[in-house]
C-alpha cells in the first residue's frame, strides 16, 4: 500500500497516518516501516523528527532560498527507486509543501523559481516512473472542528495562520485536484476516529493491490462467506 496523507494542519493526518498503520496490522499483518512526516517547517527530519529546540529555531530564521532549497532537496531524495517498496506512507510531502511554501515561508509562489506547482508535478512525474500505485488521500475536517483543535492542543510551531483555515483547506483541495496522481480518495475527519477508519476502508478498498487483496485474503477478510 502507498499512500500520500494531505490536508490542513490540525485535521489529524498524523493520527489517520498511524491508525492506517494499526489497521493494515490488523488486517494484513504488516506494518509500514516508516512514516515520512517532516515537510512541516521547523519539523523537517527524522521518523518522527529529530531536531533539537534550537535546530528548529536556525530553520524558522534560515532565509526563503534556504528553506526552498532544503524542502526541495528533501522531496527529491524521496522519490528515489528504493523509497517505493510495496508499503510506503509519506505525510504532506510536495503537497503539503506547494501549500505552505507560497503562504507562509517565502517560497514557490505561482511564477517564481522553482514554482511549486511545478515542482509537484516534477516530483509525482519521478514517482510514477517507479509506481501507479500511490493513492492520495485527502484529509478534512470541518472548520469549526479545526478551530476548536487549535484551542485545545496547539501545536508549538504552527504553521498555519489562526484566520487562514477556509484559505488552507481550499488551496489543498485545489493542488489534490493538480495531482497528476490518478488514485485519490477523500476522508472527513471532523467526528469520532472509527468512522473516519471506517470511511477509509470502504473508499481504499477499490485501490487496493494485488498484493494488499493477497494479505486480506491471507487474514481472512474478503473473500469467505
């Protein structure tokens, strides 16, 4: 299974990330060996990210230039042939990056060098010429949901704007929709995390694998009466 999580901060992508990861143990006996989630600037490496307090702080100062080049180099390093085994989970990834890049760091506006919408394009042309079988999955959540997260738990480098959640969430359906990725799936996650789990069975289900249907099979759940 390769699956690319994206959505707005705050709609829960890293816990839908690791709940996937329980269910296809559950359900196929195998698990993800890594969850790539670090194109969040300061959170930029690591499985989960391992820079210190004051590494976070020098990539928060680095220029524009810098934090463009460092994202970039980081998205191309992940699209090389041994990234693409038969289960590979990335986080955001270039398209978390084309949204935030623009919008809060400097970088990739529409026309600029290295333009992100551009680059996602380059990046997923990279990917496809070592897989069809990345699925985005698209992650949303209702607004008020998100806004209610972000007073209960705010992360401590937030990333987006308290004011800009209808901007983000809009500019992530627009560049899911730029995917040139063919496979892409939608999941709300605003209410109890079950129903978003059981959403996403029954829509991941038409994009299975060979080898994903073959484990299933193995652990009994389709095809028994």
């Amino acid at each position: 299974m390769q699956l690319i999580l994206a959505g707005c901060e705050y709609v829960g992508t890293t816990t839908i990330a690791h709940a996937i990861d329980d269910w296809m143990a559950a359900k196929m006996g195998a698990r993800f060996t890594l969850i790539h989630d670090h194109w969040k600037i300061p959170h930029t490496s690591g499985h989960p990210d391992d820079t210190t307090p004051e590494e976070q702080d020098l990539l928060l100062q680095a220029s524009p230039k810098i934090k463009e080049m460092h994202q970039r180099h980081s998205l191309y390093y992940h699209v090389q042939p041994g990234s693409f085994n038969a289960d590979h989970m990335m986080i955001g990834a270039h398209i978390e990056d084309a949204v935030y890049g623009p919008m809060y760091f400097g970088y990739g506006a529409k026309g600029a060098a290295h333009d992100r919408e551009l680059v996602m394009h380059q990046v997923e042309r990279s990917m496809t010429r070592f897989t069809n079988s990345t699925v985005i999955v698209h992650i949303t959540a209702a607004t008020d949901v998100i806004e209610k997260r972000m007073r209960d738990d705010r992360h401590v480098h937030q990333v987006i704007g308290d004011g800009d959640i209808e901007a983000v969430k809009s500019r992530f359906s627009e560049l899911v929709e730029w995917s040139l990725l063919g496979r892409k799936i939608t999941i709300d996650n605003s209410g109890p995390l079950d129903e978003t789990m059981a959403e996403f069975e029954r829509k991941i289900e038409p994009h299975l694998t060979d080898t994903d249907r073959s484990r299933l099979l193995a652990h009994g759940v389709f095809g028994r009466d």
